[in-house]
C-alpha cells in the first residue's frame, strides 16, 4: 500500500507542474494574440523595406561571382609552433 500512495503522490506532483506549464503557455497565447495584430501591420511595410534593401546585396553578390578569392596553400612540412 504504501508504494501505491508513493505513486500517487507522484503523479499528483507531476500534474501539479504541468498544469502551472499549461497556465503560463496560456497566458503567454494570449499576450500574443494582443499582438498579433501590430505584427501584422508591420509586416507589409517590411516586406517593402526588405525588398529594396536585397536590391543592392543581390548586385554585389552578381559582382562577387565573378571574381573568386584563391586561398593560399599551406606550406608542406611544418609543423605549426605553438606559445
């Protein structure tokens, strides 16, 4: 008996925890909700902003393919020193 009251205490404690868990993600839902709605007016004016930010990248990106970096080869045969 006393095992199966050990058990139980344990369960009890567990859904104790999640259900402080499912409080908090509950108000956490509805702060967002709150929210939500000024994202989403952000939304269209950042997709505008972004647009013509990726604008000049993507010119610099079609300059740069062009012109590749060769890195230097190690010299063979030494060893690095080390402080």
């Amino acid at each position: 008996m006393k095992d199966i009251h050990e058990v139980l205490r344990v369960k009890q404690a567990k859904y104790a925890q999640l259900a402080k868990q499912i409080e908090s993600l509950q108000q956490a839902a509805e702060k967002l909700r709150e929210v939500a709605p000024l994202l989403a007016e952000n939304d269209d004016d950042d997709v505008a902003v972004l647009g013509e930010a990726d604008e000049p990248n993507v010119m610099a990106a079609r300059a740069g393919s062009t012109t590749q970096a060769v890195p230097p080869k190690p010299v063979p045969g030494r060893t690095p020193r080390w402080p």
